[in-house]
C-alpha cells in the first residue's frame, strides 16, 4: 500500500462554524489550481462527504476511529489518498468533541493524531476582536500532541474587522492562513439531519461550489495551507484494508435521492468479496436489477419522497415477493423503512411485520450491538459497531440486535438467516469479513 503524503485536518472549535464550508472551499479551489484532491470526513456522517465528492471529483472517505477502530484509519486514509497530490480531511463538531470515551474518543484531535497530521483551525470570528486570541491559545496549548498549525477566520465582517483579529492573534506566533467574510451566499440548505444532500440539488451546489473556490482562494494563502499540508511526515499504514473473494453473485444496491446514505468502501469492500453492484432506484425502477442475488438498501431520506415510494407498487410487489421467497437482503435506516408496511400510513414494502412514521425526537449516537441470531452480515453472538442517526420509530421495533450506548440498552431489528435490516449503519473496514459473508449468504441459492 502506497504511504500517505502531504495531509492537512480541517477543524473547528465547534459546530456551526463553517468548517465544512472552509475544508470543502479548499478542496474546489485546490482543484482548480490543477491538483489531485483526496478528500475524507471524520466521523460517521453520510452528507458532508457528498459535498467534497463533488468539489473533488473522487469518493469521499470516512475516518471513524470508533466504528472501524484506530488501527483501520490509517489504511482508511491511505485508501482515500491513492493517487492525489494532497488529502484534506473536515473534522467532526469542535476539535476535541466526539464520542467521549477515554480510550477511543473518534474526536477530530484523535484522528490528526492517528494520521500525523497537522491541523488548521476554522474560527468564527463574527462576535468576537481581541477574545479570538484566548480561544485560539486555548486550543493550540490544550493537547501538545495534536498540531495545531494555522488558523482560519471566518464570517470576518469588514476588513477594520479583520485587521482587530490579526492584532489579537499576532502575540501567538500561529499564522493566520485565511480570512473569509460573512456572506450568506456561501451557506447550504439544511434539513433536519444536516445539510441537503448533493444527490438532490448537483446543480445547486456545483454553483455554490464554484462561487466558493474563488472566495476561498481569494480569502486564503493556498500555498501557507499546501506547505502546512507538505509538512506532514510520510507514514506508512501497518496493513491494507481488503475482502477476499469469497463467489459471484450480483447484488441491487438501493440508490437515487432517497437512499444516499451509504459509505463508498462498503461497496469496494463487498467488490473485493466477488459482488456486481447494480444500482436501482426505488421510485422509478419497477423492479429490481435482473440476475440479483441480494439486496443492499442503505439510509437516506425516504420520508422526504414518500409519496413517489409508496406509487411504485410493481417494485414494492417485487421486493417483498423475493424476500418472502428468500432473497437475501441488508437493509440499514431508511432501507428498514422501505422495507416496513408503510411510512406515515403510505403503503410501502410490506417484507417486514411493522409500520414507521417520523418523530419530532432525533436518535442520535455510536451503538454497540450484540446480534441475536444468524444473519446474512454476522453470524449470532458478533458485537457490532455502528451509529443511529434518525426521527423515524418503527412498530414494533423488532429484537434482533441487543444494542448499547449512552443512552442505555435497547432491543430492535429484524433478523433471518436470509435477512438484516435495522437502524444501525455499518461501515465495513471494522471488519472486511462481513462483506465476505454478505457475499457468500448472497451465493447460496434458496429452493
């Protein structure tokens, strides 16, 4: 495996301020100067990476050091930087917020020091002068082994604005590698899980993008950014992340707006172990891809395109006939609900014995799970790691996985030997082994 290069952390010294705007501005405007731009996200976020695919042209990866394991985002980082000229990794929330356990905290600060990486700090500077100084000192001095190199202020309101700022951060000998003003035009649309994901509005955001390359570049030291990203030491991560291959088999991967959820190294992964991905959508495509073997329906936002769902019924019909006749099917989050009775009374699937509909309560968090019975993803007794990120309930809510985390244990999802769907999103560099037996449970024909 080729050792990862020049590499540079994007972080924030909390949520809301900007840094997805600023890591994805640099990754566009770095494009444009003609370089290869690898692009990756900390943590397990689907829709963020959406937005650097489409400023960079390649799959966006993610680092999630709690899911996969610290051991899993070197090569994962690797993986993500084969053949670019530079990596840009955004960070999660504030630079030292994550899952907030001592030995595996998945924080962005954890992952820059798993990768040896220098960090650039998003600052926004709209409500503040002289205080930028003492935020700034705070989270260059907290941790000694995180390298905070370079700073970045945002929403900076007027040039007098910024030349206050540059005064006040002077005395820290950290230099100041951009200043972008505030300007309402370079934000994105948001919905109740986050930003709109690029998958329903390319168009949109690929103006937005453009627009921001030329502020950042305008706004930033391209070369101070390049030259902090340079001074990263080469590392060569311990082991390569691959699957076996285990048979052929020919697997219809759930797509379009409504399903976009879903992490490009499960697909290679699943590649690796002998699967043909066949994309379909499931509000157009009246039935699924010819020739599969299994189905693979990942997350997304089926409630927003409920109705065009629940009006494709030769699909619906299709679906749950073959896996009432055993087809082996992998379904995570919005997949579960496409595969439920219905959505908020619409008719959907029906494979599943349960109705959903949407809540005004977010689940939210990283989820240890303990599978109860054989599945086509694990056998029973695997502990699974994962994360939930839904307003949907289902009814009932099955008792499948045995499943842990900060907000106590709880029971829920659906299992056979032939079938997994649950709200738990998996990404498969924890352990290749599950695309293996994902492909071999697809290979055994049912009579």
């Amino acid at each position: 495996m080729a050792g990862l290069g020049p590499r540079v952390v994007v972080a924030g010294t909390h949520s809301g301020v900007g840094k997805t705007t600023i890591a994805t501005g640099l990754m566009a405007a770095l494009r444009r100067r003609g370089m290869r731009v690898a692009p990756a996200k900390v943590g397990p976020d689907f829709i963020d990476p959406g937005y650097h695919a489409l400023a960079t042209g390649r799959p966006a990866r993610n680092l999630d050091a709690w899911m996969c394991g610290e051991d899993r985002i070197a090569p994962l980082a690797a993986r993500a930087a084969d053949g670019a000229d530079v990596l840009v990794v955004e960070g999660v929330m504030g630079l030292f917020d994550g899952a907030a356990e001592p030995r595996n905290p998945a924080s962005t600060a954890h992952v820059s020091r798993l990768l040896d990486a220098p960090v650039v700090l998003v600052v926004d500077a709209s409500a503040m002068s002289g205080s930028v100084a003492a935020v700034v000192h705070g989270f260059a001095t907290f941790d000694p082994s995180v390298r905070v190199a370079g700073v970045v202020l945002n929403r900076v309101g007027s040039p007098a604005h910024e030349a206050m700022l540059r005064d006040a951060l002077a005395p820290l000998d950290l230099p100041v590698l951009g200043a972008v003003a505030r300007a309402d035009e370079l934000s994105w649309h948001e919905r109740h899980l986050g930003l709109v994901p690029v998958v329903e509005q390319r168009d949109t955001v690929q103006k937005s993008l453009d627009r921001l390359a030329v502020e950042v570049a305008a706004s930033c030291d391209l070369d101070a950014m390049l030259g902090v990203a340079r001074s990263a030491p080469r590392l060569l991560p311990d082991e390569a992340l691959t699957a076996h291959p285990t048979a052929a088999v020919r697997v219809a991967v759930a797509g379009g707006p409504a399903f976009s959820f879903t992490y490009p190294d499960n697909f290679e992964l699943l590649e690796q172990a002998g699967a043909e991905l066949a994309p379909f959508d499931p509000r157009h495509d009246q039935a699924l891809p010819a020739g599969v073997d299994a189905v693979y329906a990942g997350g997304g936002f089926p409630e927003v395109f409920v109705e065009e769902l629940a009006a494709n019924r030769p699909l619906l019909t299709d679906v749950r006939e073959r896996v009432e006749r055993g087809l082996v099917v992998w379904a995570e989050c919005g997949g579960l609900l496409w595969l439920s009775r219905s959505l908020d009374g619409r008719p959907l699937c029906g494979a599943l014995a349960a109705e959903g509909r949407m809540s005004n309560r977010l689940t939210l968090g990283y989820r240890t799970a303990r599978v109860e019975s054989d599945t086509p993803v694990a056998p029973a007794g695997t502990e699974l790691r994962g994360h939930e990120f839904h307003y949907s309930v289902l009814d009932p809510p099955g008792d499948a996985l045995a499943m842990s985390g900060r907000n106590g244990a709880t029971r829920a999802g659906y299992a056979s030997p032939r079938l997994l769907a649950s709200y738990l999103h998996l990404h498969l560099a924890s352990e290749p082994r599950l695309a293996e037996r994902f492909v071999a449970a697809a290979a055994t024909r049912v009579s």
